[in-house]
C-alpha cells in the first residue's frame, strides 16, 4: 500500500501557514514580493537566498509562497484583494508548481550530517516515488531521482527552504559536518535542469571557505546587501502608520523610537515586524523580540577578546555610529578574527545596523538588550554609569549642580573601556551613557539643530509637569560659558509647546585638574 501522505512535495497543507497569518490581528500585505520571485523562475537567477534576523518575516514569506506555487492546492482566495493579484504574472504560476518544502531545521543539526542527509534524502525519494510511481528502480540518490524524474515526465521543481543554517548555529565548529552539508546542496542545486527555483531562508548568508563558496550561483539578500527585496521583511514607516491609524492605541513616535532605524540600503529604513505586532496588541512598548531568543546571545559575542571591541560597544550603547569593516565576516558564529568581523555578525543576527560604513544601535528596544547585558556582566565602568544613570537625572532635575558633578567625577578614574578619556569626543560619550536612564521620560536628541546652532543634548518630556533639559558641554572651557552659549544661541526656543520650564545644564571638564564642573539655571517659557 502506498503512502497516504507527503513529507515535504505538494503537501496539501501548504496554505494552512499563510491562512493563519491573514487571520491574525496585525497583518501587513506582502505579497508583492511573489511577482518579484515569479521573475526568477527558470532563469540563471533562479537560486535566491534571503537572511534576516529571527523573526524578521523570513517564515512567513516561505509560508506565503508554498501557498502560492503548490500544485494541487486552490489558495486563490487566499490572495483576493491583496497586492499579488495585481501582478502581470500572478495567475500564470497560481499554484502550477511542484513544490518541495522543508524547514531545515527539523532535519538539520540535531545529529551526524550524513545520516540527516540520509534520512532527508530517503523522505524525499518516498515523495517522488509516490507522485511519479515506476521511474526510480528504487535508487538512493536524490539529484538522480530528481533528474529522472526530469527526463521522464518534463516535470520540474521549486524547492522552499526555511531555516538552512541551522546545522552552521546548531552544531557551530563542525567543520568537516559543515562543508559535507553544503557539498550536498551543491549536488542538489548547482546547474540541475530539473530546478524551476530554489529559494532559501536563513539568519546567515551563505557561509565562506578560502577556496569560495560552494553556492555560488545564489543570489543573496542580507541585511546588509537587501537589494530589490528590502520593503518585504519588516514594516515600513507607512505600513507601521497605517496599523496605528487601525488601532490607535500608540503613537507612530513611540513605535518609531524603539522598533525603528534597521537601514535597508536605497529604501526607507524598517521596523522590527515582531516587536511592533506585539507592542500594538498588547497596547505597550518594551523588548518583546529579545525575549524570543536570550540574552546569553549577545553576551557571548560582546565579551569577545578582540582589542576595541569594548569601547566600541560603548560607544555605540551611548548612541553614535562606530566605523566598522563589514566585508572580512566569514559567515559563521566560530571564526571570528577581530572586533569588525563580531560586530558584522551582530548586524546579520539583529543586534545593530549598518549606514554608509559605520554601525550603529538601531533602536531603543536593542539599546536595552545591550545595557542588560553590560549590567548583567558587570562590565567595568559602564555598568556604573548606568546604575547611576536615574540618581544623575533626578539630580539635574533638582538643579543639585554639585552631585551631577560629583557623579560625573566618580566614574573618570576608572574608564578602562576607553583607550583615552581626555579628550571631547569622548567625554560626550560619557555624558550620553550616564543620562542612559532619561529615555523613559524624555525624547533625547544629541547635537541637534536648535536656535541658532546645534545644541549638544536636548531632553523632550514626553508629558508635561517635568521640565525641558538643554544641555551643553565643554571641554577645558567653563560650564558657566555652557550655560551663557545655550542662551545666546536661544537652544531652549525648541522646546516651546513641549515644556512650561527649562533647566540650561552647563557641564565642563578640565583636563589638568581631571575635575568635572556643572552649573544649572532653569527659564520659563
């Protein structure tokens, strides 16, 4: 008796995934990206392989798609008036398609590589064997079975892949395992006339030796490269604006400072997809996509010994950008060389972003996954800073000049994650960092554009009854000529209609003396 049922081709659940998705409370249309891959069946671009962080959307587009192509299945009103239907080339491939589909996971990783492909291989073959009986002569090899099939009927294949690095995160320094895995993909998809489309998901890009990749023929999308494809994995700014307009239960500028800033190259940067349903259906911004996998991830790569990998952390915690080479990452969690090549990991799992050569902190729910992490591994001075990040605002908002300064003072001493803390750039860090706990009641902006100049930090209140903060630094100078600036140059103009006071922070540091000096005043406006 033949098997009732499919492991991985033309299963008849296939749509089942993107049903669900639909009928969830927060659904964006991004079914465009079918006409973007319909372009690429059964041409030399046909081998597309996209990573992006966990739960980026990376699923839900494979999901997508087996409902589309899968022979068999009638998911047309799956996509009743969403954006696919208006592509020239949407009902030439509606589920007219032999389609494999598998989650790498399931199969990948768990044990010795060529028993997985084994036991992969012999699943699949039952697959075919059942749809196209008396062609196989019961071989056990599965580009051949694939081949014959080819031959014999003209029938070709769409392969959907999520998940296929799983062995490369789940069995990290197998080398030997690793380069069997991909010496087996190569078989399976290189130059085979039985593909239509092979097209793969994972968090890494396709993984590097010295002599090149055996995959070569994929054309990838990262995050850092994310090409044509950017606009489908995330929200956009407009697509988070209208799920506000539905639900008006948060601002676009509260979604904006914590799930936003992930540059997509060309194209508008996006928000993270997971944090930004959850946050709407609970109807509250905090970390929801770092609790979906630990904060033991982060930690391992940041602890690092790679010389400036620390003080590049921290500045990038404090909100800059940090220059950073993102073209030596091997594409794997092992590897690693220098601090360029950790961070440019980072980048691909999530953690920062990249901008015309420099990395930076995406967002506010990332920032906090970082400075738990810091905290949590007491790392030297920064954690201090944070520890005394809220008594240094209630200070300033107090007008206490004396302990913000004292405050200041007692973390120079020892300031280990920077090479030179003399000097201003840094101290600007510095100051960042320790006004890290300002985030909860204020907008910070630093060095912004504000009366007839660029202050060095504004504080916004996000409600009223707290005053505005302006704050200025200076380095060898005097914080008295601070406060004398913020007035000339009238910085506190800007925060008209969003505060009723204002408090002008002076902050100076004398190198000679390694003295911090703060002087407070507050206006009305």
């Amino acid at each position: 008796m033949r098997q009732p049922y499919y492991y991985f081709l033309n299963r008849n659940r296939n749509g089942d995934g993107f049903s669900e998705l639909k009928s969830s409370e927060i659904f964006v249309d991004k079914t465009g990206l079918i006409e973007e891959i319909n372009r690429k069946i059964s041409t030399k671009e046909k081998w597309i392989c996209v990573s992006k962080p966990r739960r980026f959307g990376k699923t839900t587009a494979v999901e997508m798609l087996a409902a589309y192509y899968t022979k068999g299945n009638h998911s047309e009103p799956l996509f009743q008036g969403l954006n696919a239907m208006e592509g020239k080339t949407f009902y030439k491939h509606l589920n007219a398609h032999n389609v494999i589909y598998v989650n790498f996971s399931d199969y990948f990783g768990k044990g010795p590589v060529s028993r997985e492909i084994e036991a992969f291989s012999s699943r699949m073959i039952k697959d075919l064997d059942h749809a196209f009986p008396g062609i196989l002569e019961d071989t056990t090899d599965l580009a051949l079975s694939l081949d014959m099939i080819c031959q014999a009927t003209e029938e070709k294949f769409i392969f959907l892949i999520d998940e296929w690095d799983s062995i490369f995160r789940l069995r990290r320094g197998r080398e030997e395992e690793h380069e069997e895995f991909l010496e087996f993909l190569r078989t399976l998809f290189k130059d085979k006339s039985y593909l239509e489309l092979v097209y793969m998901t994972g968090i890494l890009p396709i993984k590097k030796y010295s002599t090149g990749s055996a995959l070569n023929m994929f054309r990838e999308y990262t995050m850092l490269e994310p090409r044509r494809l950017a606009s489908y994995f995330g929200f956009t700014g407009s697509e988070v604006a209208k799920l506000c307009g539905k639900q008006n239960r948060l601002t676009l500028e509260e979604l904006k400072e914590w799930y936003d800033g992930y540059d997509m190259g060309d194209k508008e940067a996006v928000y993270n997809p997971k944090s930004v349903a959850e946050a709407l259906t609970e109807g509250k911004c905090c970390d929801y996509w770092n609790k979906t996998g630990g904060y033991s991830e982060l930690e391992e790569y940041i602890t690092k010994d790679f010389d400036g990998l620390g003080e590049a952390v921290t500045r990038m915690l404090a909100g800059e950008a940090v220059e950073v080479n993102v073209f030596g990452f091997s594409n794997d969690l092992d590897s690693f060389q220098n601090k360029d090549e950790v961070i440019t990991a980072l980048i691909h799992l999530g953690y920062l972003t990249s901008e015309g050569g420099k990395v930076r902190i995406p967002n506010r729910e990332i920032a906090e996954e970082f400075a738990n992490s810091v905290k949590k591994l007491s790392w030297g001075t920064v954690t201090e800073l944070l520890r005394q990040s809220r008594e240094l605002l209630a200070a300033t908002c107090n007008r206490e000049a004396d302990r913000v300064a004292a405050l200041l003072e007692s973390v120079h001493d020892d300031m280990h994650e920077f090479k030179e803390y003399n000097n201003e750039h840094t101290l600007k860090c510095v100051i960042h960092l320790a006004y890290y706990a300002a985030q909860d009641a204020y907008r910070l902006r630093f060095e912004e554009n504000a009366g007839k100049g660029v202050a060095d930090c504004l504080m916004y209140p996000k409600r009223r009854g707290i005053p505005g903060i302006v704050l200025e630094l200076k380095y060898n100078r005097s914080a008295e000529e601070a406060v004398e600036q913020i007035r000339r140059k009238e910085y506190a103009r800007e925060m008209t209609g969003a505060a009723d006071n204002v408090l002008l922070v002076g902050i100076n540091y004398d190198k000679s003396s390694k003295r911090h000096q703060c002087v407070i005043e507050e206006i009305h406006l």
